[in-house]
C-alpha cells in the first residue's frame, strides 16, 4: 500500500533542548505503526506537529498529499486525534462530551447522532452514555477520550499513549478497540512506552530516545538487530555495581551485559551455555542471584542493546 503519511526531517526545539531531532517514518495505508519511546523521547511533540497543533522548526508531514505547515485544513479533515491528557468535560455527560467533539469536527443533525450513537457502542459505553464523566473511571474516561477521536472516522488515527495508568480490562478493551478500527481500514500511529503493546498491534515500529529515532522496522527486523542472540535475565535482590556487570560481560560468550534496576541483563549467542558461568561470577561478586530466565529477544531487549537503559520509568 501507499504511504499516507510521511514525517520529512522533522525537527522541534524549544530553546536549548531539541525535543524532535530529525526524525523521518513513514506509515503505509492500513498499518498500525508504533512509536516507541521512554518518558521525555519527544512522542507527544512529534504528534502535535503531525496534528497541526505545533508548527515545527525544521521538516514537515506529508498526509495523504498534504503538508501540514501549508495545507493543515487538508490535513486536519483525514486525521485524528487521541491526546495524552484526556480532554473531556467532566460534568457533562458522556454523550454531551462526544455531541460536543463532533461538532468541533464538523459534523451535524443525523450523521453526528449517528456518529456518537457508534463510537459509544465502540467505546462498549453506550448504556452508560447520560452519566457525567466524572462518574467514570480512568479507563472509562480513557475510551471515551478514544471514541472523541473517531467521530468523523479520520482515515488516520493518531493515539498518544491511550492506555497509561488504567486496569487491565480497559487495557484490554483498548487494545482490541485498535484492532478493530484498523480492520475496518483506520491507519493508526500507536505511541506507547509499553514494548508488550506495540509487539501486539504494530506492524512496523520506529524506537525514539531523546528525539532520535534510532531503528525502524517490523518487529522481527528489530529482534535481528540482537542477532541470534539469547537473553538471560538474572534477578537479583539489587540492583548490581557497575563493577559486577562488567565483570559479566567480560565472560566468553557473553555479548553485552546492561542492569536495569535490579535485573541484569545478558545477550548470547547461547544462553544456555553462558548460564552458569554468570551465575557463578554472580555469587563470586557478592550478588544474590533470585530467579533466572532465558528469552528471545522482544523490544524492551531491543531498546536496552540500543541504548544501554531501559524503557520503563
Ligand atoms: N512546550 C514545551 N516547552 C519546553 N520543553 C518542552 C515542551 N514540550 C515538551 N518539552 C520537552 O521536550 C521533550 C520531549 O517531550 P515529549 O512530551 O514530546 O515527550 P514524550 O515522548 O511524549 O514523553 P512521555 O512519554 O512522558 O509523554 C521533553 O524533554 C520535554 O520536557
Ligand atoms: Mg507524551
């Protein structure tokens, strides 16, 4: 398929700090594409600008055909838009709040009834829709915050981390939501620090850190960037002396060695044959060894070999 959107040379500062620092992707028609990146990688500044909410310093998005600096009308009616900080009224009801959103997206008479009627049924609200929003719990008010953005079924649905600090069922529900859009061919942008979600919905995933985007592909061409390699994960019960990883990555057959926290991390060609020596220079160096794991690399593994630090906060 074509690509419909196309982020060119993308570039945001504000002052001395470059939030977006020369980013380029491209998203295909039909595909959800994540974005990934820990706290402050510069994901909501990148989806303002995509949004036409932020003008950028350098660099421009293209969707479908049309600039966002010059045409952002254009752009405005194919896309939209699930923020981060949720933007409901709170003491309007659920159906007010989305009669609301859809006539900010222009839309009137049946076809908003109508409109409303379905992302309510989509949110799975709709026997819930005359209650005010603050009755409603975080994920409750996170898919109504989704369904605000789907009103006028934008062919391209950018979601700026919609599913932080919710239950699992929301979760859950959210990440099925996404699904479902998409196969009803909605292209959507997924940004998320969560690397277990992007491996769920993404087809293709660009990994962002301080405003760079440091590798781009499908989830499998990201895993090879490991290689072959196992990941053996040793819990300990702290988090080890930088003395203590280097040691481990000194052993034969181990190629790289990162902590996060309280777990060590280690990259092998085979896992299997480098587990007991780690263990054992482990307990030589004084650290308590509380659980091992060997895995497949996934992107939390992916990020850590790129960057040397973890995802999560
Ligand atoms: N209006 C602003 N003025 C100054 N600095 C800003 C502004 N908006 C964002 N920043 C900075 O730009 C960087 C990127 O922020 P951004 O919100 O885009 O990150 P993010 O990837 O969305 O993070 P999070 O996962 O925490 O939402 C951060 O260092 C942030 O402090
Ligand atoms: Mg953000």
């Amino acid at each position: 398929m074509a690509d419909i959107v196309t982020v060119e040379g993308l570039v945001k500062r504000f002052g001395d700090l470059t939030a977006v620092d020369h980013v380029e992707f491209s998203i295909a028609e039909g595909e959800i594409f994540g974005l990934l990146g820990p706290n402050g990688a510069g994901k909501t500044t990148a989806i303002s600008i995509m949004s036409g909410l932020l003008d950028a310093t350098e660099g421009d998005v293209v969707v479908d055909g049309n600039s966002v600096s010059k045409k952002p009308g254009a752009v405005k009616r194919v896309l939209g838009v699930v923020p981060q900080e949720i933007a409901l009224y709170e003491t309007l009801s659920a159906r007010e709040n989305l009669t609301f959103w859809g006539k900010m997206y222009g839309l009137g008479g049946k076809d908003l009834s109508e409109a409303v009627d379905r992302a309510l049924e989509l949110a799975g609200l709709a026997d819930r829709a005359k209650e005010r929003i603050e009755k409603y719990s975080g994920g409750m008010k996170r898919r109504i915050n989704i369904a605000a953005g789907i009103l006028h079924t934008p062919r391209v649905l950018l979601m700026d981390e919609p599913t932080v600090g919710i239950d699992p069922q929301s979760r859950n529900h959210i990440l099925e939501q996404v699904k479902k859009l998409n196969a009803e061919g909605m292209t959507v942008l997924y940004t998320s620090h969560y690397m277990e979600e992007v491996e769920f919905l993404c087809d293709r995933v660009a990994i962002i850190d301080h405003g760079k985007v440091i590798a781009t592909g499908t989830i499998d061409e990201l895993r090879a960037m490991i290689g072959d390699a196992d990941v053996v994960a040793v819990e300990l019960d702290e988090p080890p002396a930088p003395e203590t990883v280097e040691l481990v990555a000194a052993i034969p057959g181990v190629s790289q060695a990162d902590a996060v926290e309280s777990t060590l991390q280690v990259l092998s060609a085979d896992g299997g044959a480098v587990l007991a020596p780690v263990v054992a220079a482990l307990g030589r160096a004084g650290a308590h060894v509380r659980g091992v794991e060997v895995t497949e690399p996934n992107l939390e593994s992916v990020f850590l070999h790129l960057t040397g630090k973890s995802l999560r906060d």
